[in-house]
C-alpha cells in the first residue's frame, strides 16, 4: 500500500533477508572483512554471532554474491536440535547428494567422496549452518570430524557457523569443544548499529526502491528509532514498515515523531514490539554451472495489501472527515457572531462540541483498528482478522 503511495518500486522494509538491501554499518563492515580473512585461509571454522534480528543472514547472503561461484561450492542448512547423525544426512543433503535410506556410515562416505570430486575439480567446500545455537555438543562434535577430510595436506571442507549470542558463550566455555575451538580461524559477533546510523540505513533501504524525497522525515524520528529498537535491523524494518504505512493511510509527506509516538504505542499494545523469532535462511536451490553450487532464493512478497477490502476504512475517514468539518463550520460562525460584536456563547455549543469530539475519538479509534488489520496483513501475508 504505501510503496504505491510514495511512488515506490518495491517494500523497502521486508523483513526477509535480502542482499540487495544490504547497508554496510560499522560491526557489519568488521564481520565482512573477518569473513574475507577466513574464507582465504581455506579451512576451519568461521563462527558469526548476533542478536536476532542483528543482519546474520543479510551478511551471508550478500557473501554469497561476492564469492567466485566457479571456485568454491557452497552448501547451507538452518539447524534445529539435531543429533550427530541427523547432521551428517543433512549436510549430504546440502550439497546435493541424494542418500535417502543409507546409514551414517554411508552418507559419511557419499559426503568424502564428493569433497574428494569438488578438489579434482579445481573447487572448494563452504557449509554454512544457521542457527547453530540449536545444536547439540555431538552435533557440533560431527562438523569437527567434517573438518578433517583432507586430499593430501589440503582441508576439503570449511564451515562457517552462524548463531545466537548464547552460542558464542557455549562455543568459549563447554569443555567437550576445545578440539573445535582451537579451529576457529576468525570469530566476530554483529552489534547493533550505531545511534548515527540509522538515518543512513534507513534512506539506504529506501533508495534502494526509488525513494526521491517523499516522504520526508524529522530529525527527532532516527533518534527516536534507535531508542525503541536499540539499533537492530530487523526491529528497525519493523517499525520503520508500520510507520511508512501509517504516513500512506494519513496520506503525509513528512513523517514526524508524533507518528513514531502512535505506532510505537500501538505496537506495544498488541505486542508486536518484541523481538521476532530468528527468521530461517533462505532455502538454497542448485545454480547453473559445474557443480551443485548453491544460491539464495527468497520467497514472493505477501500478496498487495491493495486486494484488502478497504471500504470500511474509507467509510470511518468519511466520517471522520464529516465530523470535522461540522466542528469546523461551528467555530466559524461563532467567530462570525463574535466578529459583529459582544455575543453570548449559546448554552448548547460546549455540549455540541463536546460530542463532536467524542465521535471524533471513536472514528479515529475505528480508523486506527482498520489500520492495525491491514498492517497485519502487510507483515503476514495472511488475510486481517475478522473485526470485532
């Protein structure tokens, strides 16, 4: 709804990871050239952690597009609580190797014979696993063990592990991990960005749809924004959505903090403000070339909020409308009468006002529920619950 508003060319705020949004903050510019360091060396482990939310899986999927996808094939999962044979069958699935009904053993041995293959080749191997927090001990025992394959004196096999914070604290403190540990090779944890990016991000993801200056934004709303989300992306987005679409239905051009004020309010009061659950990465697909090397592939956006039957909120901004022109007219011919000299204020006017403010309130109470269903639906994707 309101990228049509603005004159945009797409959402600019979506909340799925996607590289061509990618901003380059301070902490993610240490993790990029951390990666680079790590991935040159060619083997080990290179482990990024974040709050949820912090730009994880951005990061890796704008690495994804940098990498020589002719020189290194790349294999990726999202972890839930494995054990370590479920691991095994899953990295053999990550790379495409087909080992349905085989046993540990086997898929051991299907997955050494194609690092072997991939090194022939002139090609290296990167497994990437997201939301490592989820694994078990054994679990992260088994990638240890991957680590090991070599042809000769060369590493076949890198990995680099993406989690929460908790994970970094595992990886540093668990005494069966010691062998892991002493093959992290590069190691950085995202922070959030900092108060004085948040503009720059914020104009980045819009620029990168086509914003030309509509709408503007007061000053006072970024430092705001990095007070409510604590400058984390995904919060950011969040909010940052909400509150383009709130400017669209008001049809504003300057987005101003008394806006920030009434969505941040509404957010908490159906408690959408908390933090979201860790979003999967995105589901990796063979890309054309030798080998199964693998590219992102991000699903389509929800369908247009534009197919949401809006004629209730029209009819209450009627309304609305309506109520304030009457108010309107009411004062101009009591400054009217004033004009023409002493005159009594009629008993009735305060009552009339009154209740012309009174609907006023319950109109724009009916409008701001109107609003809360298509925001739902925006995020969602998922048709807005039936009003009450």
């Amino acid at each position: 709804m309101f990228d049509d508003f603005y004159g945009l060319t797409g959402r600019p705020f979506q909340l799925t990871p996607d590289p061509n949004f990618y901003f380059e903050s301070g902490t993610h510019r240490k993790a990029l050239s951390y990666l680079s360091y790590g991935l040159a060396q060619s083997e080990g482990f290179i482990v990024i952690t974040g709050e949820v939310g912090a730009g994880k899986s951005t990061l890796v999927a704008h690495l994804m597009q940098r990498i020589d996808r002719d020189a290194i094939t790349v294999g990726q999962i999202v972890t839930s609580n494995l054990d370590g044979d479920e691991l095994v069958h899953l990295v053999a699935q990550s790379f495409g190797l087909d080992i349905e009904g085989r046993d540990k053993a086997s898929a051991l041995g299907e997955i050494e014979s194609f690092l072997h293959e991939e090194a022939r080749e002139g090609r290296r191997c990167l497994l990437i696993v997201d939301e490592s927090q989820n694994l078990s001990v054994e679990a992260l025992e088994e990638l240890r063990m991957l680590s090991n394959f070599q042809l000769g004196a060369h590493p076949l096999l890198q990995t680099l592990l993406l989690g929460q914070p908790e994970f970094r604290q595992v990886l540093a403190e668990h005494q069966d991990l010691e062998q892991l540990r002493q093959r992290v090779i590069a190691a950085h944890h995202l922070d959030p960005m900092e108060p004085g990016e948040v503009e720059p991000y914020i104009k980045h993801r819009l620029a990168c749809v086509g914003w030309a200056g509509n709408p503007e934004f007061d000053q006072r709303v970024f430092t705001e924004m990095y007070e409510a989300t604590g400058g984390i992306p995904r919060r950011i987005n969040q909010v940052a959505t909400r509150l383009m679409l709130l400017g669209a239905v008001e049809q504003r051009t300057r987005i101003d903090n008394a806006m920030l004020t009434a969505v941040l309010r509404e957010m908490r009061s159906d408690n959408a403000f908390p933090e979201a659950a860790p979003a999967p990465m995105p589901k990796i697909e063979p890309a054309p070339g030798p080998g199964p090397v693998k590219h992102a592939v991000y699903p389509e956006a929800p369908p247009t909020v534009q197919a949401i039957p809006h004629a209730e909120l029209i009819a209450a901004l009627a309304e609305r409308d309506t109520q304030i022109a009457e108010l309107q007219q009411a004062v101009i011919e009591l400054a009217d009468r004033i004009g023409n000299g002493p005159v009594a204020v009629p008993d009735d006017f305060a009552r009339k006002v009154s209740a012309l403010e009174h609907r006023l309130d319950e109109q724009e109470a009916s409008v701001r529920h109107v609003l809360t269903m298509l925001i739902e639906w925006f995020e969602s994707g998922q048709p807005p619950r039936a009003a009450a």
